[in-house]
C-alpha cells in the first residue's frame, strides 16, 4: 500500500495523533519514524522534521515502564498489533499517559510495509483510576482499620487532601492536582521519590525514612505526620496515610495525604506521629520516637 494513500486522508482529519514507521527495523535502532499527523505535533511538540529517521522511543523517559516497552518492542519486530499504556513525554519533557494502538499495514511480501501507531492522551483517566482507589484506601482505612485513622475531622479540616501512587521498583510518584501542589506548588504530576525523602522537614528525617522502607519491605500499611519543605520554601504539615496493593498485576504504594498545616493542635496534642497497623481493626503499634511532634512544633515556629 502507498504511503500517500495511507496519510491523504490522516494528517487534518484525525483528531488521534498518529506515527507511521517503516516496516522492516534498522538494525541497533528498530523502526523509524517516517511520518506524523498535526494532532501528533500539535501534542507532543515534535515537527516532523525533529522525528523523521528517529524511532518512537524518543517519547519514552524515566517513568516509561520497561516492561511496556518491552511488549510493544516484542510486538513489532514479530510484525504484529499491539496495544498499551505507557507514560510519554512531549518535547518540553512534560509527562503524560500515552494509549498507543499500532496495526501493522502488511505488503505483497507478506512483510509489513509499515506500522501505524495512533495515540490518544488517557492522563485525565489515570488521574481518576488513581483518585478511585484512593477512595476505596480511604474505606478500607474506615471501615477495617479504624484506629489507625485518629478521626474524620482531621481530613475534613486539611486545607488539601492528595492522593498519590508509586510503582515499587519504579522511582516516579504519581500525583493527583491536588497531592502535586501540596507537595511541589505546581502542578507537575510526577515526583522522583528521592526529592520526597529529601524535603522531609524533622530532626527524626531517618526515622521516618526507616518507617517508609521498613513498610515498603514489609508491605504494612502505616500512618504518620511529617514536617515538609517545599522547593519554594512553603513549610507544611502532612499528615500520611499509606497501604500496599496490586494494580494492573504490580505491586504499587498507594496514599492519600492530607496537609493538616493549619490544625496545629493535632501537632501540640500528638506525642507520637507515626503508628503501623499488624492487622484487623483494634491492633496497632507505635513506631516513631515520640519527640517527633515536638520536632515538628519547632519546625512551624509553634509554641507547645
């Protein structure tokens, strides 16, 4: 089939971005790229003539899964369709989730002449995956593990309530809105994991360390108020809650955070910031010194 007839009708028409490749993989490259829609560019930010002998991968960064990379690379070099979800990135590096559907368009030889890849944005749909099962966390912490939580009023009374979502083995957090500007005042929905540990604000930051990695080891569900420091040096007050699940077959750290800044009684009244849970609803431990509250009143200036 004629590369003209397959683009006439694609590249004003389609309101789905779309990438065509050759066929046949260039050896230590793979497939590169031949032509894009306007849709494509007027998304990602790549001209044709930026992408033109490059491959797709040039989307791909830090966030993108290997494992789905792997698939869809498996996929083209056998010469058949292939469907995923996978985190890209435009040409200003900003993220965004990718549903990339590519058809091969088979030729004479019985070969593929090229391979059609059409692309929609679903980052709007994985922020509401993401906020639903943080409601579904938030029941579960209601309903099976009520000491763990100390009172409804203290979400309620948050100036912003967060969800957010990591991946193990991944170093990406994956933020809703809302948990971005708590934790960055922007708006940037993926965080690396090390900035996080970095901006905790508390003479007890290696405790609190050690409460993340011994629960990630562990897989324990845990709650915990931290002293935090944004970039732009807004100091906050977080208030933690984190469990483990399987989502789409991977073990992810999933919570919900809640900035409880302004309700400083809960830091004046709290000897203890950090509690795990060992089971069913009425079991409970405490695992941070108890000097924390008090580290964290010295942080915001507060008087105990």
């Amino acid at each position: 089939m004629d590369l003209k007839e397959i683009t006439s009708s694609l590249y004003d028409h389609m309101t789905d971005a779309v990438l065509i490749t050759e066929g046949k993989p260039v050896k230590g490259q793979g497939h590169r790229i031949i032509w894009c829609n306007k849709a494509f560019s007027d998304h990602s930010g790549y001209l044709l003539s930026d992408i033109v002998g490059q491959t797709p991968s040039l989307l791909q960064g830090v966030g993108s899964s290997r494992e789905a990379r792997k698939r869809m690379r498996d996929a083209l070099f056998s010469g058949l369709h292939v469907r995923e979800e996978i985190l890209n990135y435009t040409k200003s590096g900003t993220p965004f989730w990718n549903e990339v559907d590519i058809v091969p368009v088979i030729g004479a030889s019985g070969a593929p002449d090229f391979f059609v890849s059409v692309q929609r944005d679903i980052t709007d749909r994985k922020r509401r995956e993401l906020e639903i099962r943080a409601l579904r966390l938030c029941a579960d912490f209601a309903s099976d593990r009520a000491p763990f939580v100390e009172t409804a009023a203290t979400v309620l009374s948050a100036t912003q309530v967060g969800v957010w979502q990591l991946e193990l083995g991944n170093s990406l957090v994956r933020c809703d809105r809302r948990a971005a500007e708590i934790l960055t005042g922007t708006d940037s929905v993926h965080i690396h994991i090390d900035d996080l540990l970095h901006n905790l604000q508390s003479d007890d930051k290696e405790a609190i360390r050690n409460l993340f990695l011994s629960a990630m080891e562990e897989r324990a569900p845990f709650c915990t108020v931290v002293g935090y420091q944004r970039p732009d040096g807004n100091k906050r007050v977080l208030r933690l809650w984190v469990d483990f699940l399987l989502i789409d077959g991977r073990q992810t750290m999933m919570g919900v955070l809640a900035d409880v800044t302004s309700g400083s009684q809960l830091i004046r009244s709290s000897g203890s910031t950090a509690e795990r849970t060992t089971g069913g609803a009425g079991q409970g431990e405490t695992s941070a010194p108890n000097r924390l509250g008090r580290s964290l009143a010295g942080f915001l200036g507060l008087s105990r």
